[in-house]
C-alpha cells in the first residue's frame, strides 16, 4: 500500500477525482487520466444494457475524444486488486507502455502502482 499523501500532487489529485466520481455517481469504479498537457479527463463505470465499459476506459476514451495525443498517469478506484488488462491496454494504445497506472482502493489508498507495458 503507498500512503496517499506520499503521492506526488498530480498523482493524488487524479486518484481523488476518480474516488469522487465513483462515489458522485454511484458506480463500481472511478478513474481519471492526465493527458500530456496536464488536463485530466474523469468517469465513472457505463453500464448499460447496450455498452459496458470499465471506468478506465471511458476516461482514455474520453481523452481521445477531446483531442489528447498522450497520457501521463491514469489511476483508477475499484474493490478489485489490479486493473484489468482490457484497461491496461486502453492506457498503453494512448500513453505508451511505461504509462503508471495508479490502482487505488474504495477508500483512496493507492495499492499498487503498475506500468500500462
């Protein structure tokens, strides 16, 4: 587990973005990613009858929808202990490999931090 205030400032702000819209939204999982130019795109899980997307990937489809080219860091909130490697991979397609991706429990501690690769 990584002490949340040990984060770096950009850091714990996404993983507080994602632990609130999970919790506005009352859905599974919140997650944000940074773009590199440092705007951070947010979302919760989509769980419709007709499309189902995990939290991470609507926030990278969300950046590539407003025009983001990279990704600095992703983070995403869940009761699961990784992320998954569907989510994994919408990270790397937009951030490269070695993109960190910041995997945080319902209640914002980070416990683990692992590259898109």
């Amino acid at each position: 587990m990584t002490d949340s205030s040990a984060l770096d400032p950009e850091d714990r702000k996404i993983v507080t973005l994602a632990r609130s819209a999970r919790a506005r939204n009352g859905v599974p999982e919140g997650a944000a990613v940074r773009d590199e130019t440092g705007r951070t795109y947010v979302a919760g899980t989509v769980g419709l009858d007709s499309l189902r997307l995990s939290a991470l990937r609507t926030a990278v489809a969300m950046a590539v929808a407003s025009g983001a080219k990279s990704l600095e860091a992703a983070a995403v909130v869940t009761e699961s202990e990784a992320a998954s490697a569907e989510d994994l991979a919408a990270v790397r397609d937009l951030g490269g490999p070695a993109t960190p991706v910041l995997v945080a429990g319902l209640d914002g501690t980070v416990r683990a931090t692992v590259t898109a690769g």
